[in-house]
C-alpha cells in the first residue's frame, strides 16, 4: 500500500550490472511503484531493465514472478512478456544490499512498446484482440501455481468489499456515498456467488500502463506487449478480464461498447461461464471502487506523491458516469 523503492544511483546500477550479469551498459532510472526499475543500454544496443525490490520484499513474492515468466517462455505469449536473464553465476534472482539493506535484484529483457495508455485510437478489432490475448494469457497460466501468489493484497477482487475501511479518506460526501453502495451490492450479492467461478492464477492488472503497443506497417495499433507482474495472484479467473475493461473504459466515448468487445475476444478464446458472464459488471465496478479507495487511503499516506494519483481522477468520471446510466 505504500511506495518503499530502494534507494540506489545510476553509477551504483551500471557498476551492479556489470559485476553481477557482465552487462557493460548506461542505466537509466525508469517510473516505478514499489520497485525500482532502470533501463540497461550496451554499446551494442541492446535494452535490459534492472529491477530493485523494496528491502522488505518477501523472496516469494519476486519468486513467484520469475517462475510465470518462466512459465509463459514455453507459450504462444513468450514474445510480449519479459524473459528473465541469468547472472554470470546462473541465478535468476539474487541480493544485493544497497544500503536500505538486502534487495532482491533480477535482470529481464526489455519490450519495445508504447504504454497504452498514451494510445488514442483503440479500434474495435484492437480490443478484441486484447480480450483474446488475455484470454491466452489466463489459459497459459491455468496449469501455473506458485505460494507466491496466495497471498492477501488490496487488488484481490475477492475481498473488494473489505475495501470499505477506506471510505473515510474520500472526502466528497457524494463520492463516499456512492463507493459505499456499490460496495454494500457487491458484498450481498456478488462476493457470495465467486466461490463457484474458476480461479486460476492471473495477471491481475492489466491496464493501459501495462499494454504495449507500437504502429504496425498501416499505422494501426498492434499489442506487443504486458509488463509489471508484481500483482500476480491466485484469485477468481474472471478478474482478468474485469480489470481490462475498468481500465480500458476510462474516459473512452462508449466505455461499455469497448468492453463489450474485450469480452467478446476473451469469451472467443476462453469461453466464459455462465456466472461470470452475470457479473462481468459488477466486477468492473469493484475494481473501478478499488481503485480509489486505494488512492484515497494513499493520498491519506502520502500526500505529496501525484505518482499514486495517475489513474484517480479519470476513474472517478467513469464510476459517476456509470452510476449515472444506471439510475437513468
């Protein structure tokens, strides 16, 4: 819940790099989270990205990323999800202390991509294809298990109604009133049917920060990659699919009709049941809820830092927007 990056410079980063995978390389620090993330350059142009966890990161939780990684390189998915790199000594995941104290360090190859989210043009065949890439994603990972991923976290959708603790950190009486309602509907009446839906390990967010994309050869949007596993969590399957188009509704002209096509190339590939066709909404709305009482609860934290705030505000439109349709 709170951003515990390690402290580390550029030069300590190239001469780690160097020492560690035999990476002559400049490092540049990259936008992050909780780790920290530098982008690798060699004299020969090739890109890594060097990724530090916070001091106080449990081995497992990177454990478990490295392992899907893993998983997935045997998959039709291995070319838009980062490849893990060995150290010089084999290992995939190893220490270093940087002076916040021991950080596990991993090095993963680069993906040439735009972030999504800096994208406009999002035609419907584009979408559906990102709900069939998510499709494969799920199905490639349904044979994929890890203690890693059973674990207890703010993004579980499961728990969402437990978020309710944050409502006081949401200012806007209005606003509180209507996270609260939603919130109320989803403990009576949704959080009691997800015990009958698949669960499997997800991704679980991927949203337009996460989706890479660059212009094919006509101009149009091509998905070439999903990045930042660092939420990855055994959980109810449907979720995946949710949390797409929580995010890929933000302030979109017909934020339904673009996840009606997220869901009609998810449900082209990994047919959705019956349950989780019922409440596809429900659960966009319990995540679109997450989200900000998350930000609510980390602007309580953190107050100064707008890097917690990047998705607050156009979430909010739409949750008003489709609570509005919903009373119309």
């Amino acid at each position: 819940m709170r951003r515990t990056a390690a402290a580390i410079d550029i030069q300590e980063v190239e001469r780690l790099v160097a020492a560690r995978w035999g990476l002559e390389a400049h490092a540049q620090a990259l936008a992050g989270e909780e780790d920290r993330n530098f982008l690798l350059v060699t004299g020969g142009g090739d890109r890594y990205v060097l990724k530090v966890a916070p001091p106080e990161t449990e081995k497992e939780h990177v454990d478990c990323q490295i392992k899907a990684l893993g998983h997935l390189s045997d998959s039709r998915l291995a070319e838009m999800v980062p490849m893990v790199q060995p150290s010089l000594d084999g290992e995939l995941l190893t220490t270093v202390d940087v002076g916040d104290g021991p950080c596990w360090t991993r090095v993963v190859s680069y993906l040439d991509g735009t972030p999504l989210v800096n994208r406009g043009d999002r035609p419907p065949w584009f979408l559906e294809r990102i709900g069939r890439t998510l499709a494969r994603l799920d199905l490639a990972l349904a044979d994929f298990d890890h203690p890693g991923t059973r674990r207890d976290i703010p993004w579980d959708m499961e728990r969402a109604a437990r978020l309710d603790q944050y409502l006081e950190h949401i200012g806007d009486t209005r606003r509180r009133r209507l996270v609260a309602n939603r919130l109320e509907r989803f403990a009576t009446e949704v959080e009691p049917l997800l015990g009958r839906l698949d669960h499997s390990v997800i991704h679980n967010d991927a949203n337009d920060h996460n989706l890479l994309v660059r212009g094919n050869g006509h101009g149009e949007p091509e998905l070439v990659g999903l990045i930042d596993f660092g939420d990855l969590l055994h959980t109810i399957t449907v979720a995946e699919l949710a949390i797409a188009c929580a995010y890929l509704m933000l302030d979109r002209e017909q934020p339904l009709a673009d996840a009606a096509k997220v869901v009609a190339g998810y449900d082209a590939v990994r047919p959705l049941g019956a349950g989780e066709q019922a409440l596809i909404y429900d659960l966009i709305l319990a995540r679109l809820c997450s989200s900000v009482l998350v930000s609510a609860y980390r602007r309580h934290l953190h107050p100064d830092d707008e890097y917690l705030q990047i998705s607050a505000q156009p979430v909010w439109r739409l949750l008003e927007r489709l609570d509005a349709m919903d009373q119309g």
